[in-house]
C-alpha cells in the first residue's frame, strides 16, 4: 500500500513567522522597520545609517523648527519621513518617529504607522511615551485587519479579514513578548491567516501562542483551533496520518487542560473522529499485511492497535472480524486464491 505524503505550501509571510518563532539574529533583521521603507518605484532604498549622529541632522533640525514657527504640516512630515530614513539613531528621530506615527495613524494610514512607531522600540526603547506608543501599535495591526482590503478595478475582497495585518501582528509579538496584548496579536495572526486558507502560518503562531503563554486566557483557543487546523489537512485514512496525530495530541491536550470549557463537547466529537480516521488507517494497513503479504503476525499487531485507538468505532468492528477470522484459522480469500482453486492450481 502506497502512503502518499502530503507537502505544505511554503510563502514568504511563512518564512517571516518561522524566522521570529527561532530567536535568531536574523529575525531581528528581517523585522527592522528601516526595510520597511520603499522609493516610489517601489524598490527598496539603501539605508546609510553610518551617518546617525547629530552631526548629520543640524540643518535638518534647523528646517524643523522653521516648518513649526510657520505651521506647515506638510513640510515638517517630509522632514519626519527624511531623518527616519536617514537619521533613526539620532536624538531628533525620537520625536519624529513619534509625531509621524500619530500623523499617520490619524490618516488611517495603519502599516506606514505602524513602522514610524517601531523605530521607537528599535533605537529608542527608554522613550518616555513607549507605553502609549505600543498601544497605538496593536490598534494599528487591528484596525487594518478590519479594514476592507482593495482590489484591483474596484471589486471588493471576499475575505473576512484584511491579511496585509498579518505581518504587523507577527512583528508586534516580537516586538513586545511581554506586553499583555502579545497573546492575542498572535491569536489575531492565526485567525487572519486561516481565514484566508494560509493554515501553515496560522499554525506557527499558534504554536508560539500555546508555548511562550500557556497560562494566557487566549490559549484554550489555540488548542482549539490549531486541532480543527490540522483536520483540516486530512484527505482521507490512507494518507499519511502525521496531521491526524497532531490534531489527535491538540484534542487530547484541551480535553486535560480545560475540562469544564464551553467548547469541551466540539473537541471530544473532534476528537472522536480523528482515533476513527486513525484507526481505519490501521486496519488498512492490517488489510494490506493480511490480504496481500499474508503476513499474519503483522496484521494482528495492527488489527489490536485500531481496536485500542477506537473500540467502539466501525473500524474496531471490522478489526475484531479479521482477528476472529485469523484465530479460526480461516485464510483470506483473494481473487488469486479463487483463479487457482477455480483451475485447481497449487
């Protein structure tokens, strides 16, 4: 019997998530807010940080405070946008990472906002309003999931939930392990990528979810959701079962934790039926050793094993007859075996 082995689908958000969950030094890169700058052409700058020292910002500073004396708005963004280009390190890019940021989001503009602010946890940490800023950085990754995402020629998406949030939702919890809206940034990352048929990302973060905060109240959901995900990937008992048994060992994990949750009768039902899937697949097997190989000894130890992961399921029943058949001495009879005896072969 053929075991066909099922391969995921690997995408760039999917790389980006694996990169945070792995600690290493090259996540930090990969989510530093100076790549998140394009020119107009949309191709990437080069950032000439060598030149972040205060040295460098004078005249840039000097055209600030003339923008402020005459109220020019639009001046004193451009010179914002300019040293946090040029400039992040520098005292002066404090302020202005902060006053774009509030500028932006005020426009609804959620990602260019949500990458002016990051610059603050990135060079600025001892920021005197960090707090407010972090705050304002989950509102923008919520907004713009919530937010209608456009389509070419006008037509609207037909997704629940804008999937461009993803990216600020992963980088929020990188950003901020320890903040108390990291759990749910990661529960809202996986939702947003399910929602969209991206289930290996919501996997991952859920994952991360259920590791780094097993005592958050966002977790019992991600038990639940990262078990009905992985039945997801189930195409029928004789694939291979790898993705039955992580949803086998989610549902069993939820049943232990959260006993008296409202949700314990869906996942005991989820449960149920991912020990049937796995057990006819065990009889499969055991067909395969008995009918084929004639394999007695190999049949048994499957035919036993689908009746302990499921004895009351059709599966067990058919494994029982098989093993009765077996103790009775009774050979399986195959259309082979019915040609030869048919033309009295031996």
């Amino acid at each position: 019997m053929v075991m066909k082995i099922k391969f995921l689908r690997i995408n760039p958000l999917l790389l980006i998530l694996l990169s945070i969950t792995c600690f290493h030094s090259n996540a930090i890169a990969s989510l530093n807010p100076l790549n998140w700058f394009s020119s107009k052409d949309g191709t990437s700058e080069v950032i000439k940080i060598e030149n972040d020292n205060e040295k460098g910002t004078k005249q840039l500073v000097k055209k600030l405070a003339k923008s402020k004396a005459k109220g020019n708005e639009k001046a004193q963004q451009k010179i914002y946008k300019k040293i946090l280009r040029n400039h992040p390190r520098a005292s002066i890019a404090k302020e202005a990472a902060y006053n774009r940021g509030v500028y932006l989001f005020n426009k609804a503009k959620w990602k260019d906002s949500f990458q002016a602010f990051s610059i603050l946890k990135q060079y600025h940490p001892e920021f005197s309003q960090l707090d407010e800023v972090i705050e304002l950085q989950f509102q923008c990754a919520e907004n713009l999931m919530n937010q209608e995402k456009k389509q070419a020629f006008g037509f609207k998406s037909s997704a629940t939930y804008n999937t461009e949030s993803i990216p600020l939702f992963i980088a929020y919890a990188k950003l901020f392990p320890f903040n108390k809206n990291a759990p749910l940034a990661l529960l809202y990352s996986a939702k947003v990528s399910q929602s969209d048929k991206e289930y290996e990302i919501a996997v991952v973060s859920l994952k991360e979810l259920i590791n780094s905060y097993p005592s958050s109240e966002h977790t019992a959901e991600a038990y639940f959701l990262i078990a009905h995900i992985y039945s997801e990937f189930i195409k029928g008992p004789e694939y291979d079962l790898e993705s039955t048994r992580e949803a086998i060992r989610y549902c069993e994990d939820f049943i232990a934790l959260y006993p008296k949750h409202e949700d314990i009768g869906t996942i005991e039902v989820l449960y149920e039926r991912m020990l049937n899937a796995l057990a006819t697949n065990r009889v499969l097997l055991a067909d395969y050793y008995y009918f084929n190989k004639r394999d007695n000894v190999a049949a048994i130890i499957f035919y036993n094993e689908a009746i302990t992961l499921a004895p009351n399921s059709q599966a067990a029943i058919e494994a029982q007859e098989r093993l009765d058949a077996i103790d009775m001495g009774i050979r399986p009879t195959t259309g082979g075996n019915f040609i030869k005896k048919l033309f009295f072969i031996k």
